[in-house]
C-alpha cells in the first residue's frame, strides 16, 4: 500500500479512528494480493475432497461449486469493502453508525467470538504444516510435545505480524501471492499426469442440493472476511472505484479457490480418506512427491500464517470498538492467546478436523451473515459516515439514537440470527426449520438470515441521525438517516 503519515513505519500506530483524507493514497489494485493471501489455505484442498466424498459430486459439480462460492461470497466482500471508502475507519468502528454506540456491542461480540473459532483453525492447520515438513525433511514424528510446540510458534508468529499493521500484512501476502502461484502451477501439472483421468470424469453426479449446499461449505470462508472488508479499504481515497474494490476481491479470492478445490475433488478420487482426516496436511506428503510437498507445504504454512495475520488484525479492532481502552497490537494479544488454548485443545482431543471444521462453517456463516444483512441493507442508503460520531461512545454522539441502540438494526439483526439457525444443520446444532424444506436442505440458511435480517432492516423506521436530546434520547433528524458527516456536525452543534 502506498505510505501513509500513520503507516510508513515498521508498526502501524493508527487505530479505529477515522482516516483523515490527506493520508488515503492507497490504490485499488494492491487489494489483490490481499484476497489473494486470504485464501492460501490447504484446507480449501480438503473441502474440495469433502465435495467428493461427503456430498458424492463429480469433477464437473465441483468445477461449478468452485467458480460460484467466491463469485458470491467475495462478490459480498467487495461490495461492503466500499463501506471502507466511504467511511476511512474499521467495518466495526462503522457498524456503530447503523447499530449504535450501545447496539453494535452486540454483533460486535458475537463476530469477535466466532473469530476465536476461526483462528483457531487456522493455527491448527498452521501446526500440521510445520509438523509435517517436519516429518518429512527431518524424520521427526509428532507427539503431544511438539505438537504445542509448532502451536506456540505459530501463534507468535502471527501475533508479529498483524500486531506490526497493515504494511507488514500488505507485503507478506504480496510475495506469499507469487510464491504460492509458482508452486500450485507445479502441483497441477503433476497432478494432471499423474490422475487417472477415465476414473475422475466418470465419478455419478451428485444432486442438486448437494451442490448448492457445496457452495454454501466453499462461501462460509468468504462470508468470515466481509465484515472485516473495510479495514483493508479504509485507506483508500474516495474517489476509489467500486467496481475496482469488488473486482480485486472476486478475482484475488477466485484464482485460489478455483484451483485448490478442484485439485482436492481430484485427489479424493485416489485418496478419498483425504476428506476426513485428523490431520489434514500430511496428506499431501502422501500423495505429492518430496521435491514438491516441502517447498508446497511451506508455502501452505505461510498462506495459513498470512490469513490468521489477517484475522488478528481486523480483530484488534473488534475488541477495541468492545471498550479493550488498549493499543491496537494489543488488543489483537487476546485473540492469540485465545487461539492459542482452544488450538491446544482441538490437537490434543478433537478426533475429526475436518468434521469440527464444517459444522463450525455452517454455523460461522449464520453468526456472520445476520450482521452483513443489515450493514449491506444501511449501505445502500448510507453515503457518508461521521468519524466524530463514531468516536464518541457517549450519549452527545450523533450515533447514540434511542439510549446508545437502533432499534431497527438491533431488532432485524437478531431476528435475522435467530431465523437463520432456525434452517440450520451442523454436527453440533441441527434447527427445529432445517428439514423439509429447500433453505434447510440446500444448506442456505446465512442465506436466509442475509435476507431476512437485510429486508426487515429496510422496512422497519430507522431513527435520525442527530445528537441526542434529553435522557438518552435521540433528537429528531433534520435530514435523512445517511446524512454526511458535516450535517451530522450541525445537527450536533444545534443540539449543544
């Protein structure tokens, strides 16, 4: 990214508050690489194996699997990734405009626990890569030991980059982006030689539920990412295209998930065991040879780094628009501590990896889903975002609405949740709404929490935007909900 006045050192000093304009110089396309590192992740390979052996789709279904779930997934990270254009902050920091000061505690919550779960995935899957170049290059075999010893280097390594900023994540990704796409090139053409080909084109074709509920398994990482989309934005002018913003995240995300899942469908048809593994890295030691699988699984081991990079920094945030009154490297401590022990726990106890990662998926997306239904619904409307507002957590704040809540996001945000897990099936939690009918049995229910969550945000009044009056209450609005930031300082000002 080009250099900022808070940006150009080694460790970035700027928190939730709003950019100032002067120092948004950053350019749409260095978003690529950024999309691009949020999906170098071996677990992609083995939910393509999942499409195989768990939902029984051929090559072909998974090649449509492959191309919709980051078309729809990260078409939606785009779109709300405008938000940060728009507004120069944190997606959390504005949330508080469409929530409120006290409302957004609510998703806000949510989001940031359901972050724990998904970094703890990743420094798991992080720990087996390093384990198994391990094994491979030296000979070691894991245990108990070594296994929370990778953990705990993982982790620290992780907390180094995302606690050094943006510019630290930026460049990571920009040379995992090139490293990882010579090496991929590599292990598709062994593959194409080496498939039996006759085998993997006459695989039976799944049903039509199978593939849309595919999607939804492929989507649910996209999902995770939307709500964090404009803290990778935020730096960008506002003269910043948006088609440019959706289209580097579709094609930054589609030139990684396209070919990963199809090259775990197609080893599945030779390793179908490859879907449910324990351990879902060692597999590609298997099945790769030496000369590819170590400088492969390294560059794995980087991709899992840079997308748990990510994670932590956009969590920083979350905990500080939750009141941790810390800097943001910091913050972004907690969740690798938190990742930390639960990641200790899911290596020591778990006996399925990739059965605890789906059925977290599925839940992932309805806890993820309900917030993008009502932030992309205010999006549509919102133009302009207060920074002074967003920054003032008290009652004088031109976000404070009725007693710190919007009553309508509130409400259609936690109808919307409660709807969609309803529809849902997982594992761990199967909705009384999922069966007997096509959301549950496409799998579609953060669609539905999206849309219910997203239409009822629409019909129900919003309250103006305005310093409050009185006890806790909101003025009434002299102009319209989405009102720019300088008539949010009238209005204010009025007040007072």
């Amino acid at each position: 990214m080009s250099r900022t006045v808070e940006s150009e050192g080694a460790l970035e000093t700027r928190g939730i508050e709003q950019v100032p304009d002067h120092e948004r110089t950053g350019r749409t396309r260095e978003l690529f690489p950024t999309w691009v590192g949020a999906n170098i992740s071996v677990l992609l390979l083995t939910m393509g194996a999942s499409l195989v052996v768990a939902y029984h789709l051929n090559i072909w279904q998974a090649l449509v699997v492959a191309v919709a779930a980051p078309v729809v997934s990260y078409g939606l990270v785009g779109l709300v990734g405008i938000a940060g254009k728009r507004g120069g902050a944190p997606g959390m920091a504005l949330s508080r405009a469409v929530f409120g000061q006290r409302g957004n505690l609510l998703p806000g919550s949510l989001i940031w626990v359901a972050r724990w779960g998904w970094e703890t995935i990743n420094a798991v899957t992080g720990a087996y890569a390093m384990l198994t170049i391990l094994d491979i290059v030296l000979g070691v075999r894991a245990n108990s030991v070594l296994d929370m010893a990778t953990l705990l280097v993982f982790v620290v390594a992780t907390f180094a980059i995302s606690g050094l900023g943006i510019n630290a994540v930026r460049t990571c990704n920009k040379y995992a982006t090139y490293f990882f796409g010579v090496f991929s090139v590599l292990v598709l053409v062994y593959l194409a030689v080496r498939t039996d080909w006759a085998r993997v084109t006459h695989h039976g074709a799944g049903s039509t539920a199978a593939v849309i509920t595919g999607m939804g398994m492929i989507a649910a990482g996209g999902v995770s990412w939307i709500p964090t989309a404009p803290d990778f934005t935020r730096y960008l002018p506002r003269t910043a295209s948006s088609k440019a913003i959706v289209g580097t995240a579709v094609g930054g995300a589609g030139v990684v998930v396209l070919p990963m899942v199809l090259m775990g469908a197609v080893m599945a048809v030779s390793t179908p065991d490859l879907a449910s593994a324990t351990d879902p890295v060692s597999f590609l030691g298997e099945i790769l040879p030496t000369w590819i699988a170590v400088p492969y699984l390294f560059i794995a081991l980087v991709g899992m780094l840079l997308i748990n990079s990510m994670s932590m920094y956009s969590a920083g945030f979350t905990a500080q628009t939750l009141g941790f009154r810390v800097p943001r490297h910091w913050a972004v401590s907690v969740n690798a501590v938190i990742s930390l022990a639960f990641g200790g726990v899911l290596m020591l106890v778990a006996t399925s990896f990739m059965g605890s990662f789906i059925a977290f998926l599925s839940l992932l997306a309805v806890a993820f889903s309900a917030w993008v239904g009502v932030f992309g619904a205010d999006l549509l409307r919102r133009t302009e975002y207060d920074g002074r507002a967003m920054a003032d957590t008290t009652r004088t704040s031109a976000y404070w609405y009725k007693g710190g809540f919007s009553p309508a996001a509130v409400a259609a945000w936690a109808i919307g949740l409660v709807s969609g897990l309803l529809f849902t099936t997982s594992d761990w939690f199967t909705g009384p709404l999922a069966r007997n009918n096509l959301v549950g049995e496409y799998g579609l229910g953060w669609v539905a929490t999206i849309v219910i969550s997203g239409v009822l945000y629409g019909v129900l009044p919003k309250p103006g935007t305005g310093a409050p009056a009185g006890e806790g209450e909101a003025a009434e609005a002299t102009g319209p909900a989405g009102s720019a930031s300088g008539l949010a300082g009238e209005q204010a000002t009025a007040a007072v």
